[in-house]
C-alpha cells in the first residue's frame, strides 16, 4: 500500500467530516463531482464537497452503469482529483463488491481508498442493512457519507433508475435514514426521492442531507458535474440542471480543427518554427 500524505501533524485541511457534519441547518452545502486534476481545481474554489463518485465509470469511462467501477479505479482518480484541492473535502465512493460482503471487507478496502489517496472520507450506498458496517467503518476512523434512496449500485434490483419512497415506501427510506445516522454517518446523499420525503428526513436528522433530485429543503445539493456542464450526454435525468453546454461547444471546436486541418489553414505561420531565426546566420 503505497501511501499519499495528505496532512501532515498540526497541518489541516479548511474543511474535514466534522466541518461538514457541523453545516446542519447552515447554509447549503455545495458538492459537485470531479475525477481529474483540473476539474478538481474548478470544483475547489467554489463547493465545499468534491465528490469522486463512481459515476466516474459511465461518464469518463464508457460503462453501462456504475457496477463495472474498480477500487484501483476509484484510487486512480481519487489521487488525481486530491491533487487539484486546497480546501474543499474530498469524498471517494466506494464501488460495487467493494463492501457489502462484511465490515471487514469495507474497512480493508476503505482504508485502502483513503491511505493510497489522501481523502478523508468515503461514500457508500445503502440504508438500513449497511448499518453495522457504517458503524464499524467510524469507530475505526473511516468518517463515511451515506447514500440512500436511489442508490444506482443497486439498479438491478431497484428496476432501473426510479423515484424512491412514494407512498408507504417512504417509511422504510425514512427508517433507513434513522439507521444511517445512528451508526455514525457524518452525511446523507439523498437520490430521486419525492421532495416532501426529502424535507422530512431532514427535519428529523442531526446530520446534513445532500439531495440529488431530492428538492430544495435538503441541507446541501450534489451533482454530477458533466451533467450540468453538458459534457455528459447518454442521458440527463430530470433533476439535472445544465448550467452550460460545453459538449456542443467541445464539438463545434473539433469540427473548426477538423475543417482547417483538411483545408490546410492550420497550422498557420505563427505556429510554426522558422529554420532561421531574423538576423542570426547559421
Ligand atoms: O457517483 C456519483 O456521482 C454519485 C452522485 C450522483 C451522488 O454518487
């Protein structure tokens, strides 16, 4: 295991697992998702959460779903993404068979995310059930982020990617929620779940709600950021809000390069190199 430092003794990054937890109730938090260095350092100065979530797989890597994700893949740009942050947190997810197996296996495999790293926290998904592990992951020091209603890792069982908690189903994601925070999350991720659902399971929690299509009354929002930017195409949820369309102006660019490169007009003189340089001789 080869280690990242990230802090050092006495040296501390501006925002860990307890400022985040201490945010209930204060002004929104701001999480987007980042998988490289330079989207890290956009995602730095202005969120307070950079999130590696394994839609990594889908978005940068061309996967189905989200369960096809490998650790090494989540080290990979874990690392890439610590190196663009000087003060928003990151939060590594950790991906499908990772684990659910048992809370041995989730603490190897966490401890492994954030030694090889440097983050200090990590996100799993799952309510109720993954309990025990959530508790046993904080008292060894793995501060965890949780993630329930939609939870995509799970889509096979779920039918697909559906509003979670309508109806007499919200109980049981209200039940999750109470789980979650009592063994210890320090937040809550929550996916596609009706708005009123959302309000009231953060009224009735002492740890911040992150929603993702999870209406406004949570305490935090995440998204995956190639949604918003426009970079991300396959598909665009309803919850998604595009701030930009960066893929049409990515592919408007390609199709200029394209055209000057067939058509000669690139490169032009000035970006090539003379075989003398004005008055020297060789
Ligand atoms: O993987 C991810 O990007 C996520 C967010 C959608 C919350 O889990």
């Amino acid at each position: 295991m080869s280690a990242v430092p990230s802090t050092g003794p006495g040296e501390k990054r501006s925002v860990l697992p307890p400022d985040i937890r201490a945010r209930k109730g204060q002004a929104p938090l701001v999480v987007l998702t980042a998988y490289t260095t330079p989207m890290a350092r956009q995602v730095d100065s202005h969120c307070d959460v950079a999130l590696v979530g394994d839609s990594v797989g889908m978005v940068l890597h061309g996967l189905p779903s989200t369960l096809g994700v490998t650790l090494e893949m989540m080290i990979l740009h874990g690392r890439a993404v610590m190196r663009g942050l000087s003060k928003a947190m990151a939060v590594i997810d950790m991906p499908f068979g990772s684990y659910e197996e048992s809370p041995e296996q989730a603490f190897r495999n966490a401890a492994r995310l954030m030694a090889e790293t440097g983050a200090p926290a990590v996100k799993l998904e799952g309510g109720g059930h993954m309990a025990e592990t959530i508790a046993f992951l904080t008292r060894r020091g793995v501060p965890v982020m949780a993630h329930i209603g939609l939870t995509p890792q799970a889509v096979n069982t779920l039918g697909g990617y559906k509003v979670i908690g309508r109806a007499a189903e919200g109980d049981r994601v209200m039940e999750d929620a109470r789980a979650i925070e009592a063994a210890g999350a320090f937040a809550v991720v929550l996916e596609k779940i009706p708005v009123g659902l959302a309000a009231r399971i953060t009224q009735s929690l002492s740890i911040p709600t992150i929603g993702i299509g999870a209406g406004v009354q949570c305490d935090g929002q995440v998204l995956v950021v190639d949604d918003m930017l426009g970079t991300f195409t396959e598909f665009r949820p309803k919850f998604v809000k595009r701030y930009a369309n960066l893929g049409q102006l990515t592919d408007e660019a390609i199709a200029s390069y394209a055209a000057d490169v067939r058509a000669r007009r690139f490169p032009g003189p000035e970006h090539g190199f003379p075989d003398l340089l004005p008055g020297k001789a060789s």
